[in-house]
C-alpha cells in the first residue's frame, strides 16, 4: 500500500510538473501601418519570423493599406479578440492615440513599434531615436556641403512621428548653418513612386538642389530613378537616406548615394518584449535600439538591415 501511495505521489508530481512546463498560450496582434511599403513588410516578417518558433504563441497582423481610419478599425478588432499583447506602428500618432490609449487602460499591454502616440498610455515603446539620426544626417550635409547650398527634403508620412522628428531635428541644426537652406520640402510617404512624384515635379518646377535628404532609403530609390529620368547623374548629389538597406548599400558602393543611416526593424525586439509581458514580467517604458552612419568609408564592414 505504501508503495502505491509513494508510486502515486510520484505520477501526480511528474503531472504537476509537465504542466508547469507547458508554456501558456500567447496571443499577439500586430497591427501594421502598411505592408506595401518593404522596409515595413521586412518588420512583419522580421515578428512573424521571431515569434514562430515558440510554442503557445499566436501572431496575427493587419494591414492598414497606408489609411488611419483602417488601422484604428485593426486595432478596434484586435481588442475585440482579446489579444495579450498589442503591438501597433501608428500612422498617425495624434488620431490614434484615443484607441490605443483606450487599450491601454482597459488592460491590454500596448507596446509601440517605432512611432509614438500623443502621452504616456503605452506599456512600451521600442525604436531608434529618430532625433539623434536626423540631427547626424543635417551635419554630415552641412559638412559635405561646406556650408553653403540647397537642400531637397522628402519627407515620410507627414502624421508618423518618425517623420516628424526627422524633420523638425534635422531643420534645428540646419538654423545652425545660414548658407544652407531646404529649398523643397516634399511628402514621399516613405514609398519609391511618391517620391519619383515628388522629385519629378520639383525639377519641373525649376527648384534648384544640390543635396537631398531623404527620409527613408526607398525614397532615395525613387530620387534617383527621377533623376536619371530627367537627365541628372545622382552621383554629382549628396543624397543621405535613411534605413541601410541592400539597395542603399549598392548606392553608396557606386558612389550614387553618399550616406545612410541604419534602422532596424526593431522586430526582434517587440518579439522579447511581448514575451517577456507574457510571462509576467515588467518591461523597460523605453528600448532605444542602436543606429550607425553608413558611407563609402564602412559601407562594407555592415550588413544592411534586409
């Protein structure tokens, strides 16, 4: 009898044990801004590709076709399937921080992927400091221009904080320098085709540049292909991008491009941070993930993002 009783104990233990093991279920919502954009689709695929292999966890992602009011319906529905954490890149950081606030409050984990919303309702925020690159990118330009010439800035989405900072930082330090002055400042939404657009119209209009900033890689893509449509060799600009990609690494190889910054996906990121609220634990308010210059001096001793 003894025997059974301790042989019992012994299953009951092993039972308890092996359930304590099993991981708890985790449902993640990853409401994305758009996945027409690459550098945006590289960091759905960058969560997809991280939260894959753990068990329990489910991942699901939206696509707000490039619209607020969709991403605010994404966000509306994740919190209606009662997921356990929601991670969400806001288009608009203003108009959307009623629902993500909203979330936040009703208990739902928010965790936000490298754009803000207005406040502090948001368990934690992970990005590059957008700022400090913006504020390198104006000196390095003021540098290579010695002080004196003609900027074309083509701005990201002109609602996402990102693109904010990297406007407003970067226009601080240019006050600094007189000589210099942002001849055209146009919206390229972070895309190719609005920014061939928005180049496009600017040579039309006969706005003289000597540089551009671009504020995403892909934009700078897009200056060149409408500056070779027009006859302009992108190799007599300085043009600056932002988010090291492959194509901007060639670029700066050929000497088509002078310098970029890097900005991870923060993917890998978000993916520790919503497994670590899932399992109870208390996460940082603010990551702050590294960027690093990237010009024909070092071009080849970093990898580019995707």
């Amino acid at each position: 009898m003894t025997k059974t009783i301790i042989s019992l104990a012994g299953v009951l233990l092993a039972a308890a044990v092996a359930v304590a093991a099993e991981p708890r279920p985790l449902s993640v919502g990853f409401a994305q801004d758009t996945l027409a954009n690459d550098w945006r689709m590289a960091q759905a695929e960058g969560l997809q590709a991280a939260l894959a292999a753990q068990p329990g966890v489910t991942l699901t992602i939206t696509d707000g076709h490039g619209e607020t009011a969709r991403q605010v319906r994404d966000i509306e529905d994740l919190i209606y399937r009662k997921v356990d954490v929601l991670i969400a890149s806001p288009r608009d950081g203003r108009a959307m921080t009623p629902v993500l606030s909203a979330a936040h409050r009703g208990g739902t984990p928010v965790v936000l992927l490298t754009r803000l919303i207005d406040g502090t309702d948001y368990t934690s925020f992970i990005a590059p400091d957008d700022a400090a690159i913006a504020r390198s990118a104006a000196r390095y330009m003021a540098a290579q221009l010695k002080g004196k010439g003609n900027i074309l800035m083509l701005q990201g989405v002109p609602t996402a904080t990102t693109a904010i900072a990297r406007t407003e930082a970067f226009l601080a330090v240019l006050k600094q320098h007189p000589g210099i002055r942002v001849s055209a400042s146009k919206v390229g939404n972070y895309l190719r085709a609005d920014a061939i657009r928005a180049v496009e119209e600017v040579i039309q209009q006969g706005v003289p540049f000597d540089a551009i900033y671009a504020q995403s890689d892909s934009m700078a893509a897009g200056a060149r292909i409408a500056l070779r449509k027009a006859g302009r060799d992108p190799g007599k600009l300085i043009i600056v991008g932002i988010d090291y990609i492959a194509e901007a690494r060639e670029a700066i190889r050929r000497g088509e491009q002078s310098a970029s910054f890097t900005y991870p996906t923060c993917a890998a990121e978000a993916a520790a941070v919503a497994l670590a609220i899932g399992r109870g634990e208390q996460v940082p308010k603010r990551v702050v993930v590294d960027s690093v210059m990237v010009t024909r001096d070092n071009v080849e001793r970093i990898q580019p993002i995707f």
